[in-house]
C-alpha cells in the first residue's frame, strides 16, 4: 500500500480500507475507548477506595483505642468504686449541721488540752461554695510555741476535717508569752440541703 493510499480514505468505505489500518483504528477506538472509562468511571471509584481507606485507618485506631478500654473495664470498675469508698469516706469527715456545735466543743477542748488560753473563739457565719460550706472560726489563743504546735497537730488528729489559715504568731509586749492568731475552717457537705 502506498501512503497517497491513505489521502483516498473516507469514512464512507470503511470496509475498503487495508487491514493493518483497520487494525490501528481498532486499537486507537479501544485505547480511547478505555481511557473514557477510567476517567468516567475508574477514577471515581479510586477517588472513593482511597477514602474509604482512609476511614477504616481511622475506625481501626478507634476501635483500638475501645478495645483497650474495654480490656481495662473491670479495673476501672474497681477503680471507680475504690474512689467512691474513699470519696465516702472522705465525707464522713465533714460534719452535718448537727455536728458543728460538737466540733466546736472539739476544737475548744483541743487547746486546751494543750494549755493554750483562749481570748477569742468566735465562730463565723457559714460561707457556701459549690458543693460544700466553710464553716470559719476566728481564734487567738495565749501560750508558747510548743503548746502551739500541739493545739495544730490535735486540730489535724480530729475525725473531722479542720484546717488552720492566716496564722500570726506575735509576743504579746512585756511579757514572755505568744499570742497566736488564726481562722481554723471545717467544711460541711451541702448535699443534705437539696
């Protein structure tokens, strides 16, 4: 066949045409013909396997991540009754309103039996907070040092919470002995009240 053959070619003799140019028409329609379908349809589909992918890493790291919780399930149980035994526990050293007249006789006995003079013992209104009350009591008390630190560590011996705040030591003038200063806060649970 010669190449001015191929200037004689139209689409009105298709069945005339040599073999090998049917051939490369075949396979230019079929290249085309695939290249179509991937871009139509192929690459849609990747597009949609390559999320897909994606998700599953995802979900795997979730479901991981669940598993080892719920292998640890039963510590946590444990661990979240250990911690509302102690959260009782922890409640129990807060007085109830019946309580507090107890607890001041408590603290008022504790200095002195340690041989502290009280000047002042002034319990303070209640201050509310989120979950509790602090009951504050403004203290000052005559003795020495050493019968000071035995007053705190009593305070700090009582079944109930009683902690000590704005502590001024100071020698009261002419004399040898120590006035101590201090607001002395226990706390009470509001639970009761709702």
């Amino acid at each position: 066949m010669d190449l001015s053959e191929l200037n004689e070619l139209t689409l009105d003799n298709v069945g005339d045409w040599p073999a090998w140019i049917k051939g490369v028409v075949v396979v230019v329609l079929c290249g085309a013909l695939i290249a179509a379908g991937y871009y139509y349809h192929i690459q849609d589909l990747y597009a949609n396997l390559h999320r897909v992918e994606k998700e599953e890493l995802a979900l795997r790291q979730q479901f991981e991540k669940k598993q080892a919780k719920a292998v640890n399930l039963n510590a946590y149980r444990a661990q979240l009754k250990e911690i509302e035994e102690s959260f009782g526990a922890m409640l129990r050293q807060l007085p109830d309103k019946t309580e507090v007249a107890a607890l001041l006789v408590d603290v008022s006995q504790t200095g002195l039996a340690a041989g502290l003079e009280f000047e002042l013992f002034q319990p303070m209104p209640e201050v509310k907070k989120d979950f509790y009350a602090e009951l504050p009591i403004r203290i000052r008390v005559v003795g020495s040092y050493h019968e000071f630190g035995e007053f705190v560590s009593g305070l700090a011996a009582l079944p109930r919470i009683v902690t000590v705040h704005n502590v001024k030591i100071y020698r009261r003038k002419g004399t040898d002995k120590l006035v101590m200063e201090a607001t002395a806060k226990t706390y009470r649970y509001l639970e009761e009240e709702g």
